[in-house]
C-alpha cells in the first residue's frame, strides 16, 4: 500500500521538454493555477529532511502508519511530526481513535464538533478544518459550522466549561459541573460529560502540541497551499517531487553559535549537581512549599515581545464565545488561588478510577499516555549517550503543572531554575498557555545543541497540561 500524506491533485497532461513532466511555463501560458506547498514539510520549525520521509520507515513504523491512514483516511501532518517518537505516536492514535471512532456516550457528530470547540479557543485553525471536514462526513448539521449559536443549546451550554477548561482551569466549581447534570432537555449526563471533558483536554493539549512544533497545514487544507508560482526557474515537476523552494539545508540545527557550544554540558552538570545534593539533604516541607509560591510568581516573568493577543480569526472564532478570554497568570496582584496539591487529589488515586467507571476503558488508555510521555527517554542530550535524564524530564513536567497552581509536596522547585533557562521557560508558558502566540524564534530559541526529536519529545510532554 502506497501511503500519502496529501490528497492527490488532478492536473493537467502538458509534457515539459526538459523533465517530461507538467511544466510551470506551459501551466501559466494556459492560465492554470496549480496549488502549491506553503511551506516546505510537516512542520514550520523542524526542516523538511530531519523528518521521517514516507516510504523509508521501518516494518513498525509502517504498521502504525498503516492504522492511522486506515482509520483516518490521510496521513496528517500532527502524525508526521510526532513519529519521531513512534512508541507516543501508537498510544496518541490509539487514544484518539477510541475517543472519536468507537462507540461512546456521545455521537460522532457531538464528538467532532466538541473537538472544534477546543481547537477554536486556542486558534488552532488546523484542527478546526480537520474536524470541520470529519464533522460533515460523520453527518453533522452544517448550520452549526456558521456559529455556535446556531449548534444546539446541550452544546452551547459546554461554552464555558471549554472556555475555563482551556485558559484558566483553576477557576472551575462544582458548580460548573452541577450546572450542566442538571435536569431538564438539554442536560448531560455523567457519562456524557466525562466523554466532553475528556475530548475538550485533548484538544485543547494537541493544539499546545500543533504550535510548539509549527506544524503546517496539509496542501489541500485552507492556508496550506498558495497559488502563486514558484519563485525562479522552477518547475511545476519539482513540486509534485517535493523540491518547493530554496535549499533549506541552511537551516538545520547543526548551526550553532558561540553561545550555545557548551549550554548542554552546563545543563548535564547542573542535573549531576542536583543529584549528589539530593542525597546529602533534604529541604523541610516549611522551605519546600516556599520555593513553590516563588516560582509560581517567577512565571508571571516568563513572557516574550510576542505577548500581544492576536486578533482570532472570524472562521475560528465564530465556534466560541468570549473571544477576549485568555489565560492570566493567578499569582498576579490581588488574586489568590489556593494550590492544588497533588497529594489531595490525584489522577492515579482519584482521577483513573472515575474515568474508567463513566467512560470504560478511556482512563487505561489515558494512564497509559502520561506514563509513556513522562517516561519516554533514549538516555541522550544532544550529542551525549548514557544521560540519566530523569530530573530534567520533571523539572518541566512540574513546571508546566506549577503554571496551572498544582503542586507536588515531594518536589524541590528550586531545581526548575538551575535547569529551565529564561528562554526555555518563555517557550514553555506560551506552548501551555497561550500556544497560538508559540513562534519559530521562541522556537529557536532554547536548547541549540539539541536535536529536533529531543525538543518534540518534551513537547509531547508538555500535552498533559492539567488534565493529571
């Protein structure tokens, strides 16, 4: 089986004389626009040759790749990127699928439409064309796709929960919840909710994932293809090859400047450091808690030049309300949000066990996902082997929770500041607060010496947001 991750485009038979293929000069003679990549490859940040090219994957990779192209009927560009790790990509799909493919407490039409939604409060026009084209075909109403005033009330009533969910989840009551059980014609049941909850954290978490990696939309998806002819020479033949432009080999992270030659080293003997006093001496919980409260409000700094609020786009922002709401530090002068401690309430001691009961099977596949992101390590930096890269790989796992006000009683977070620089935490923030504000400098930015499958890996990471 041929796999492609973009749809077939029908052209016309113009033979050019100098590769026998379909020729930009002749195409242009006759006034034919011919589609064309925006950019070049899955992703807008990581170059198009460090991405695992179709055809060249190993016999389980291709498996995978397989399933998700029998089940979804494409190869998307979130896929493409996220087999750089094919153990997380397996569990992901497999998540995803029993979410929107199996039968649940919601329809397929409730489903997808739940899933623009999420998609719509971050921006993330991406996965709001994909479920708009997955919305259609499961049956859906298409009065709904003009706004979400035109979906029904029951949907409507999930505005806000979605809205809290995604920005500033803190705030959500049981309330919320009772508000919506209950009832009446347009209430939801517990199963059903659980099933919304779990679809708006899903998506909410891939947008994080669709603008920290900048992946690009598929060419025949709105923004991803471009009319205009290809600058130069070019032609029409090199396209339909893959060859879009320019060399991007330029790009490639093995690049460096002066600056970043040694951070890796400085970073491995930071963790080592960590380490050996870990052993020596431990904090009291009075110092624990209080290294805690200060990072938390040493978050409030980790902001870019790029921190002002885009203006949404209409075809996006016609699927939510409030389109001014967004997430606002809770640490920040006059508000005072008491610190969900883990230790209180748990996804393994509570959350699992709930979710299994109302929505079978969903919170195995979910435990399964955060073991393998928290967990998942070849033991390298960079261009090092054999690193034990344990206490890095939670320093940003209880970073991202730290930004959400939840915190681990056993946890030193004074260890966030010796590992994550400025620039790093800066990324961080945006990807889990404000990720349609995620730029390529942002990017760029941190861990220079790095490779690109190390940075989506903590990416994949950066998923679970505050579902835990």
């Amino acid at each position: 089986m041929r796999l492609s991750p973009r749809a077939a485009m029908p052209v016309p038979e113009i033979i050019c004389s100098r590769c026998s293929g379909v020729c930009n000069n002749k195409v242009k003679e006759l006034g034919i626009q011919i589609p064309r990549p925006v950019s070049q490859g899955p992703s807008r940040f990581i170059p198009e040759q460090e991405i695992l090219q179709i055809g060249t994957e190993d016999a389980n990779v291709h498996t995978v790749f397989a399933d998700a192209f029998a089940d979804m009927g494409r190869l998307d560009n979130i896929t493409l990127v996220m087999v750089f790790h094919p153990q997380y990509l397996e569990s992901f799909l497999k998540t995803q699928h029993y979410l929107l493919q199996t039968d649940g407490p919601l329809p397929a039409c409730y489903q997808h439409y739940i899933g623009i939604m999420a998609a719509a409060r971050h921006q993330c026009s991406y996965l709001v064309n994909l479920h708009v084209n997955d919305f259609i075909q499961s049956g859906g109403d298409q009065k709904w796709l003009n706004g979400l005033e035109n979906a029904p009330l029951k949907l409507r009533n999930l505005g806000e929960l979605n809205k809290l969910l995604a920005h500033r989840p803190w705030l959500i009551t049981k309330e919320h919840i009772e508000q919506l059980l209950k009832t009446g014609e347009h209430s939801w049941s517990l199963a059903e909710l659980i099933h919304a909850v779990v679809l708006l954290a899903h998506y909410h978490s891939l947008a994080s994932f669709t603008f920290g990696c900048g992946t690009s939309p598929e060419i025949h998806s709105d923004g991803g293809h471009t009319l205009r002819p290809p600058v130069g020479n070019g032609c029409i033949c090199d396209i339909a090859n893959g060859n879009h432009g320019g060399d991007d080999s330029r790009q490639t992270a093995g690049v460096l400047s002066s600056d970043s030659s040694c951070e890796v080293e400085v970073l491995m003997e930071r963790m080592k450091q960590l380490q050996e006093c870990r052993d020596e001496e431990e904090a009291s919980q009075e110092e624990m808690a209080t290294r805690f409260e200060r990072e938390k409000i040493e978050s409030m700094l980790a902001f870019a030049a790029e921190d002002e609020d885009p203006p949404p786009a209409k075809e996006v922002s016609k699927h939510f309300e409030d389109t001014r709401y967004g997430y606002k530090d809770f640490s920040r002068r006059g508000m005072h949000v008491p610190t969900f401690r883990v230790q209180d309430f748990s996804w393994e001691d509570h959350g699992y066990s709930l979710v299994n009961r109302l929505y079978p099977d969903v919170g195995q596949l979910l435990d399964e996902k955060f073991h393998i992101a928290y967990n998942l390590t070849y033991n390298t930096m960079a261009m090092h082997n054999h690193v034990d890269t344990s206490t890095l790989r939670r320093a940003i796992w209880n970073y991202v929770h730290c930004m959400f006000g939840i915190r681990y009683d056993d946890y030193d977070y004074g260890e966030i500041n010796q590992l994550l620089d400025r620039s790093f935490k800066v990324y961080i923030k945006n990807v889990v607060c404000s990720p349609e504000k995620t730029t390529k400098r942002m990017y760029d930015s941190f861990w220079r010496q790095f490779r690109h499958s190390e940075k989506v890996r903590h990416c994949q990471g950066m998923q679970v947001k505050y579902l835990l």
